[in-house]
C-alpha cells in the first residue's frame, strides 16, 4: 500500500471518526436535556407527596367525633 493511499484512509477514517463523535456528543446532550427534566419532575413529585403526607398526618391526629 503506497503512503498516499495510506495517508488518504487515515483522513477518511478520521472523518468518520469525527462524525461519530459529534453524533455521541449531540446524543449526550440530548439525554441530559431528558435527564434534567426528570430531575426536575421528580422534586415535583416528591414535594406533592410530602405535601398529602402531611395532609394526611394531620387528619389522623385529630381527635375522634363526639359521636363514637
């Protein structure tokens, strides 16, 4: 194989290469766009739960009515 062929293969290989990368890296950005968003709908969540937990609480700690 002659050294411009080989030089020549190098640089497509390194095309593709750099092709990849991108796609990867678009990817990766993509998926913590997603990530971030249920993070964020996660605490929502958490913080509704503990809001009807405490809902709850109080309405078992309050005495019985008078007619029991």
């Amino acid at each position: 194989m002659s050294l411009e062929a080989r030089i020549t293969d190098l640089e497509s290989r390194l095309a593709f290469q750099d092709d990849t990368i991108q796609a990867l890296s678009d990817e990766l950005v993509s998926q913590q766009k997603v990530l971030e968003r249920l993070q964020l709908q996660m605490s929502a969540l958490l913080k509704r739960q503990e809001e009807m937990v405490g809902q709850f609480e109080s309405f078992e700690e309050e005495a019985p009515p008078p007619h029991y």
